[in-house]
C-alpha cells in the first residue's frame, strides 16, 4: 500500500500563521470582500501565481460556481485558451477527491498520457509549472476546494499548509454558507412583507424594543411625531396599550407562550398589531406584526387585468371598490356615469363568479395584484 505524503498527516499552524491567516480567514466570513484578504495572504506566503476557493451548488454544466480567487485569474485565462473545454472541475473530477488530502495536479493525468501532455501545455502557456487541491470538508451540501497554482514547482511546506488550513477553511465556509442562506431568507422576507404591507417590532420580557422594521419607524415618525428607539418602551400610544404591551411580553416570553392575540397600539392614527413570541432568537422576545397603509398603484389594475383576463376599466373598478369606494364614488374617480360603472360591476361579478360588491372586495383583497 502507498505510502500517505506528509501532507496527509497534516502540521500545526504556527503562531505567525494563525495571525497573518486564520484571522482574515474568519473576518472574510461576513466581510463584503469575501475571503479576499486572506487568499491574498495566502497566495503571497506560498509565492503563488493563484490561490482560490471554490465552491460548486449543483452537477453538471448547470452547477453554479462561486469563485474567490487572489492572483491572476486562471479561470478566465483558461476560457479564454480553449473556450469549448469542459469545466475544469468536471475535467478533473475534482468531486471525486478525497476530503482533507491535498492532491498534485500530476495525479489527475499520470494514468492518461494524452490528458498529461495537454494539460501540461495549457499550463505552460498559461505559465504555471505546478498545482495543489484540497477538498474542504462538509460545507452544508456545497462541494468547495482550496486550490493554489505556481510558476514554479510545489514545495511539500506548500501541501502541507494547505492540508493544516483545510479544516478551517471548511469552518469558515459553512458559517458562510449558512449567513449567506439566512441573507437570502431575510432578504425575501422583508420584500414578502413590504408588498403585503406588513411591517414588525420585537420586543424584550419588558416590553423595551429590541428591533423595528425601518418602514414602521418611518410611520411613526411620520404620524406620531417620534421614532421608537432600542431598549426604550413605546411612548405615547396611552396607558391602556402600554399596560397591555406590557403584560403580553411577559406572556409571549415565557416556557408556554399564548396563541397570538391582537391589539390596539394606536387608534387615530390607527396601528394595530398582531402579538406572537419569535423563534430562532438569542433570547426569548414577542413579536408585534402590523398592517401598515398600502397605497395601490397604477400596477395594481394591470396585475389584477392580467389575472382575471379582464379590460383596464374594468379592473380600475375593482380596484376602487376594494380601496372602500362606493360605486357611486368609484364612478364620479373614474369619470363615469353611475349606470356605466354598474353594468361594470355586474360584469365583473359574472366574470369573477362572485355575488356582489363584498364578495369582489374579499376576492381582490386576496390577490396578489394588490400587493405594493
């Protein structure tokens, strides 16, 4: 049986390594610059022309590719020799590799002498003499892969580095993985509820707020004359809904939380909230949802045209009559007589299979058309 290289048995980090790389490794977790400082760090302590990660979502020529590279960029300059090779992962079978071991470039080709002789061509017009790659272990369903290129030959120092930073490599990029899910999670779910007009509040066990959606702080700038702050309780919304905020925090914060229960923060301006505890949180909070004003939008007849098949006026009507408009009043906006917009609305009842006026204002209500 072969013999495992050195660099299978891994080395510690010294101290200076620790510094000069393991902590720019951790801050490119959230930094905008993407583990950039630390490739750079990486490429310049191992005199490397190219020092990457790579991630991979997915097989095949469909899988999704995130390169993070310091360097040249060898991907590109590759595409550009020889744009109709195939992706150099798949070429390399790189998702066959074992996690953790560090493999030479030269035991992908040794059992092929053609695919030998190619890729060292490509790689000498390109002006690498050598490579290294490891496979970085369990990345949340991700394949990923620390790669360094040289002009020169590898030194086994090289190997060995990358084998002793794979693991924190692997760390760093399933703390990355997840951040970037719950980025994407929070960033839809903060459009969801801004086209359904639903803005939020958290608060503590004492009713102090503990975050606020930026668009209910701007209302109530706007219409109470004051923006909530962190760690301070709701003013100004009366005794009543301050007594009764403040016992539903300790409800909603406690080992058995009630079901959600709504109440009145405001009357004039009105601002309601729905009260339920949070999930997922550092610390046990409530959650307030409120429905804030959603002003409809020329888009919202076009959505609600396009849905129901039905003409522009037609939808205008609807829309009207949703917004709380009689047919009278909806007539007089639209600049039709009051007989016009009935044999409209007698022609959207048909067409929608609803009864009446507040059947068709519940069915528009639940559309999607109408949401910002």
């Amino acid at each position: 049986m072969r013999e495992p290289p050195i660099w299978e048995e891994g080395m510690a980090l010294t101290s200076t390594d620790e510094t000069d790389l393991l902590l720019p490794l951790i801050a490119g977790v959230g930094d905008a610059a993407q583990f950039r400082e630390f490739l750079e760090r990486l490429r310049r302590r191992s005199d490397a022309e190219y020092v990457s990660i790579v991630m991979k979502l997915g097989d095949g020529v469909h899988a999704q590719i995130t390169d993070f590279h310091a360097g040249r960029d060898l991907r590109s300059e590759a595409r550009e020799l020889d744009p109709f090779e195939m992706h150099a992962l798949e070429r390399l079978h790189y998702d066959q590799l074992r996690p953790g071991r560090v493999y030479s470039v030269g035991e992908f080709v040794d059992h092929d002498p053609v695919f030998r002789a190619e890729r060292m061509a490509k790689m000498s017009r390109l002006g690498i003499a050598d490579e290294r790659v490891v496979r970085l272990p369990g990345v949340l369903g991700t394949d990923a892969w620390l790669i360094l290129a040289r002009a020169k030959p590898c030194e086994a120092a090289d190997s060995a580095l990358l084998s002793a930073l794979a693991p924190y490599v692997g760390a760093a990029l399933r703390s990355y993985v997840t951040l970037e899910d719950h980025r994407i999670r929070a960033s839809v779910s903060t459009q969801g509820m801004a086209r359904s007009a639903t803005a939020w509040m958290v608060f503590d066990r004492d009713a102090r707020l503990y975050g606020i959606d930026l668009r209910l702080e701007a209302w109530m700038r706007a219409n109470l004359g004051y923006a909530p702050r962190v760690g301070d309780r709701l003013r100004d919304i009366g005794v009543h809904a301050e007594r009764e905020l403040a016992a539903a925090a300790v409800e909603f914060t406690s080992d058995a939380p009630p079901p959600p229960r709504a109440v009145m923060l405001h009357e004039a301006p009105r601002l309601e909230a729905l009260l339920t505890t949070t999930s997922d949180m550092p610390r046990p909070s409530m959650l307030a949802l409120c429905r804030l004003p959603n002003a409809r939008t020329p888009e919202s007849v076009e959505r609600l045209a396009q849905l129901f098949d039905l003409p522009p006026r037609e939808a205008e009507l609807a829309i009207a009559l949703n917004e709380g408009h009689s047919i009278a009043e909806a007539a007089d906006r639209m600049g039709l007589t009051l007989e016009t917009a009935r044999n409209y609305s007698k022609r959207l009842y048909a067409k929608l299979g609803v009864r009446g006026q507040a059947e068709l204002v519940r069915l528009v209500s639940d559309s999607v058309a109408v949401m910002g």
